[in-house]
C-alpha cells in the first residue's frame, strides 16, 4: 500500500472516530461550552482522548448515579411520616416554598429538632463529639472527607474501638483520597474490636480505574444512636483543633438531636450500602426501626440538604440561590474557597442591586494559591454591583455557611464553587427561624474583627490581574 493511500485510510478513520465522539457526546447534553471543550480536546488526543472520556468523563457519572439509586431505594423513610412533618410547617409562604424546593431537589422534608446548636472551632465541637460518642448505646456512625492519624485522629479512634468492643455497633466510611494517610492498618485497632471500616471511592486500581480527583464524598456526619447528630465543616484532623495547632481554622459545626437527625442517618446509609455494594467484608445492616428510633417533636425547624454527580438536581447550588434570589434584607456568605458559578455570580449581584445587605467573607489567603487567585478575579464585578467583600486574616478561614434574612441558616460542608455543587458529595443543614439566624450573625459580626474589607475600589498591578483572570479559567474544577 502506498504512502498515500495510507495517509488516505488514517485521515478517514480519524475523521469517523471524531464524528463518533462528537455523537456520542452532544448526547450527553451538557452545557454547550462543556461540549464543545470535550470535542476539540479529544479530537487531539485520538485514543488516549477516547479513554479519558471513558473513564472520567460525564459517561461515568451515569454509571454512578444508578447504583446510588438502588442505595437510596433501600433506606428511604416512610413517606407518608414525611408529608406529615413537612405539613406541620406553619410558616410564611416563601419559607413553605424553600422547604418544597429542598423536598423536590433531594427527596429530604423538612423536620423537627429538639435542639440545634452551632460549635464554633475544634476544641468546642470535638468536645461535643466525643461526649456523644461516649453516652451512645446501640449504635455510631461516621463519615469523613479528612481522617488524620494524628493527636486527635488517634483520640477518636481510640474512642470508637472502646465502644465497639463495649458492643455498640461503630461504622466509619471516610474518603479514600482525602483520608489516604489512615489506611487499614491504623484502624486495626477498631476493626480487631467489632468495628466496620470503608473507603468512599478507593483509588487503587483494581477491576476498573476509580475516579481519583472527582467525585469524593466531602461530607462530615456523625450519628449516634438515631438521636443526635452532627455536621458542618470540621474533619478530624489537629489543623481543626487549636488546643494543638494555634494556627488551627477556623470553623463552625452544628449539633442537632430529634426527628432531623433521622435525615442526616439516611444521608450516611446510603454513602454506606452505596460503598458496601462495591466492597467486600460488610455486614447487612440491622433493622431500620432501631436505626430511625421515634423521637418526640422539637421546636426547631431543620431540612438537610445533600448533593452529588449522581443527581443533577443540585440541591444545595439550587437552595442557596433560591434563599439570595428571596432575600429581603440581608445575604451574608462565608465561605473559605469562593468560586462561583455563573448563576451564583448573577444572583449575588442581583440581590445587591436591589438593596440587599449582600456580605462575602473568605480567607485572605486559602490553603491553595490558585483558588484564592480566582477569587479575587470576581471583586471587582461583585464590588460595582454593592456587595461588601471582606477577607479574614486571623487563620485559615474554613466555615461553610449563609445566612439569609432572620429565617435561613446554612450550615455544612459545601464551599461556594462549583467542585462542591457538581463534583463532590456534600450535606449541610437549613435550620429555619430566628434564634439560629441571631447566633450566625453575631459569629459574622465577630469574625469581622479579625478581617480586613476590601476597598469598593479595589486596585491590583496588571500581571497579578492577569494570574487572577488565568486562574478563573479553571473555576469548573477548583
């Protein structure tokens, strides 16, 4: 066969792979731009382009997505015990429909809680933790992005081995990217005692590639006996503990005990049975009744809101614009990785330009270079619209929250960017009413004194503009 009719037979196979990929992309439906990003960059790359995609490409998410299904199917409440919570939600109409909107985007009503309590730093919530973890007598259960082996890391362990050997019933799932310096022998310890362990998404190579960067469960639960339970930003790691490191971040987590904490259980069986399908060595789980015990009704009002790449409802991005589009008078955000999305963007901007208090509160310098880099890219368009941005210099700024008006807290594990929305597995909890409204604004108000505003007129050196602009094109995956 000659040079050119070689030339000829590579050019048409190339241009019959391209025209596959692109079919089968554009049927994936996503945003154009995302579209298009995939087509041009997988047409350089013929082959090795084709098993990116495959392997870590939207395709995968799908694959995901129905095996959560079949988790989730198998730890659902009772619905009709559902609709009778949520009905008992006498409140003003725009909070009926937040609480409708969290019940459609991810299947959670809203719930009573006997008590909702917000723990500010490590030393306050570790205190919190381990005491529940001490008083539990059936069960406990954990879910971690960030396990060290550390002063605390070993506190906790020790904590957790002692109850499992007493006869409670101890599971822990943490990340196996995020926790990857505590492996299986660190926790023999528990495992020896009764114990069970599991790794969200291992990242060894085994029957298939495991996604490595994406799709991490980034959420911090703990559930005792069905009755109390915690969430919020703090993993178990001496960096959250300033008894320690006076350098800690700085953080804030949320204690809830009543009927809620049956949401926040249901949020971790279904990480759980999702991450027992694919693993070897767990155990059935015991019945649900003893795992959702019937508690008496409480006078705080909590939905908790979870989200992931297996549900393009997103949950927590669609909440927390729905509460700023609704902000009457105030809009304060803290957050320590801010990179907004382009809705989010819009509705911030809005809310300040019809006369909203619109607050933002990050770190002056996040733990990664780059995303502090991107979210200085978005000042100025934020400043010019009336939104006051403050940068907090004390520590490392790790507190996930919103508040909005006198009536919407959120407090959890996702940050304000789009890794969080779309790519990770997050939860946070929407408590309604006034009394957790009045001690997020006094934590706001305090944390302003350790940070600096940045002027309306907020001025950088062209080159430091451009690295910011630079580090904005990477927004969708920081």
């Amino acid at each position: 066969m000659t040079d050119i009719a070689w030339q000829t037979l590579l050019t048409s196979g190339w241009a019959l792979y391209l025209v596959g990929l692109a079919f089968w992309i554009i049927l994936q439906k996503r945003p154009p731009a995302t579209t298009v990003a995939w087509i041009l960059s997988l047409a350089a790359l013929p082959i090795l382009g084709y098993l990116i995609y495959y392997f870590f490409g939207p395709q995968r998410l799908k694959r995901f997505r129905l095996r959560r299904l079949r988790s989730r199917a198998a730890v659902d409440p009772d619905d009709k015990s559902a609709q009778a919570k949520e009905s008992a939600f006498d409140a003003p109409v725009h909070l009926r429909q937040m609480a409708r909107l969290g019940f459609a985007s991810c299947d959670n009503p809203i719930a009573t809680a006997q008590e909702a309590d917000l723990l500010v730093d490590g030393a306050q919530t570790f205190d919190a933790i381990f005491t529940a973890i001490a008083e539990a007598r059936e069960h406990v259960h954990l879910e971690y992005y960030i396990f060290a082996t550390d002063r605390i890391g070993k506190a906790l362990r020790d904590l957790l081995t002692q109850k499992a050997a007493e006869g409670v019933k101890v599971r822990l799932l943490i990340d196996a990217l995020g926790s990857v310096t505590a492996g299986r022998r660190f926790f023999a310890p528990l495992t020896r005692a009764g114990g069970e362990l599991a790794f969200f998404h291992d990242t060894r190579i085994g029957r298939r590639f495991r996604p490595v960067i994406n799709f991490r469960t980034h959420r911090k639960i703990v559930v005792c006996d069905g009755k109390v339970g915690f969430v919020g930003g703090l993993n178990v790691t001496d960096d959250q503990d300033e008894r320690v490191n006076p350098h800690a971040f700085h953080d804030v987590h949320l204690r809830i005990t009543g009927g809620a904490v049956r949401w926040l259980q249901t949020v971790f069986l279904e990480d759980w049975l999702y991450t027992a399908d694919k693993s070897r060595g767990k155990t059935p789980l015991e019945n649900f009744e003893r795992l959702m015990p019937q508690v008496s009704a409480g006078s705080e009002f909590v939905q908790i809101l979870h989200s992931g790449p297996n549900d393009e409802r997103e949950a927590i991005h669609r909440m927390q614009i729905a509460a700023i589009d609704n902000a009457r008078e105030r809009a304060w955000l803290t957050t320590p990785y801010f990179v907004p999305t382009a809705p989010a963007v819009f509705a911030l901007i809005s809310a300040a330009m019809r006369g909203v208090d619109v607050r933002v509160l990050v770190p002056e310098r996040a733990d990664s270079r780059i995303v502090s880099a991107a979210a200085r890219s978005y000042y100025n368009e934020l400043l010019n619209a009336g939104v006051r941005i403050w940068e907090f210099k004390d520590r490392m700024l790790h507190s996930k929250t919103l508040l909005v008006d006198e009536d919407c807290s959120f407090i959890g594990t996702a940050n304000f960017d789009s890794r969080s929305f779309r790519l990770n597995y997050e939860v946070c909890a929407l408590v309604y009413g006034a009394r957790m409204a009045q001690r997020l604004h006094d934590q706001f108000e305090a944390d302003l004194h350790y940070a600096r505003r940045i002027p309306a007129q907020f001025r950088q050196s062209l080159p430091r503009r451009f690295m910011d602009a630079c580090a904005r094109l990477f927004s969708p995956v920081l």
